[in-house]
C-alpha cells in the first residue's frame, strides 16, 4: 500500500469518526470490503432508472449489457413488452444510461461500467445498494392501509347504525365522528397510494 493509499484511508477513517460526520453502509464482496455514505446511496436510488438498473443486474446475475438494459427499462417506462419499442422509444433510453446513470453509478461503485464493450457489471459496493431495493420492496405492504380503514370503517359504520337502531343516537354522535376521521384518513391514504 502507497503513501497516499494510506493517508487517504486514515483520512477517511478520521471522517467517520467525527461527532456528526455521515454514517455508512458496509458493503463486502470477495476480500474488498467499502464503505459507502448513506448519501452517495441514496443519491443513486432516488432516481427510478438506477433503481431498475440494479435489479436487473441482480436478476441477470451480476451482469448485462447496455443494449439489454435499455430495452428492459424502455419496456417499463411505456409500459409495452421490449420488443414492441420503437427506435425513438429504445434510443432515448439507451442515451439517458450511457451519458448520465452508468457513469453516476460506477463512479458510487455500485456497478463496473465499461463504454467500450457495453457492459455493466455488479459493483464493488453493490451490496450496500441492494440492501436499500430490498427494503423498497418491503414497504409495498403499505399500500394496504387503505384497505384496513375501510374495514374499519365498516365495522364502525356497523356499530353506529346499531346504537342508532337501538335509540342511544347520542352515544351515536361521537362514533359518527370517529367514523368520518377515519374515512378522510383512508381517502387520505388511498389517493397517496394510487399516486405513487
């Protein structure tokens, strides 16, 4: 190890350890093990291309090409089987990942890039963003909240009509109340879902 190779790790080390410096995810593969900001991860998948980029290259085990990449994103971006993408379609993909996503992300080490050939190999560091996919996938239980206010909602539109039937309209009142919150907090969540 060089000088500068170890001056740059103590550096680095020295960062880490600061009150409020930035923490990291730890990524290991083979011997390499590397450290990567939370912010330079979630810098790379806040954008939807690069998400899909690494789960392709999870799926095709660890490696494709840039050619496969475009039609398979070009193919989720309008929604239309790869082969159905007309040249415009395919092309305007394809020059988004070259010029701007593979390099960003090969120079984050979540993948290899290489221009020439064409290929895009798992990364380094990829561990530590693949973790952040995963975690994404997980969330998607969220989006049956809605579901549950409206059987909750039920159960309680239920309960007022009974109180109402049996006379006690001013226990009722209040249950309307709760009722009526927990429809806006499910329209609330049914209209967030739907959008993203």
């Amino acid at each position: 190890m060089s000088v500068t190779e170890t001056a740059d790790r103590q550096d680095q080390t020295d960062r880490s350890q600061q009150p409020g410096s930035e923490p990291a995810a730890e990524s290991t593969e083979g011997d390499n093990s590397q450290r990567v900001s939370l912010d330079v991860i979630f810098d790379v998948l806040r954008n939807q291309r690069r998400r899909l980029v690494m789960e392709a290259i999870e799926e095709e085990n660890g490696q494709t090409t840039l050619s496969d990449l475009a039609e398979r994103i070009g193919g989720i971006e309008n929604d239309k089987p790869p082969n159905a993408l007309n040249a415009q379609e395919r092309k305007r993909v394809y020059v988004g990942l070259y010029q701007c996503h593979l390099p960003r992300m090969d120079d984050a080490d979540a993948i290899e890039f290489d221009k020439n050939r064409g290929t895009v190999e798992r990364g380094s560091a990829a561990d530590a963003f693949v973790a952040y996919l995963e975690e994404e996938d997980r969330s998607d239980a969220t989006r049956h909240w809605p579901a549950y206010y409206c059987a909750l909602s039920g159960g309680g539109l239920a309960a007022f009509l009974f109180a109402w039937g049996v006379g006690t309209g001013a226990a009722a009142v209040p249950l309307a109340a709760a009722l009526l919150s927990i429809l806006g907090l499910a329209g609330y969540h049914w209209t967030r879902s739907e959008a993203e």
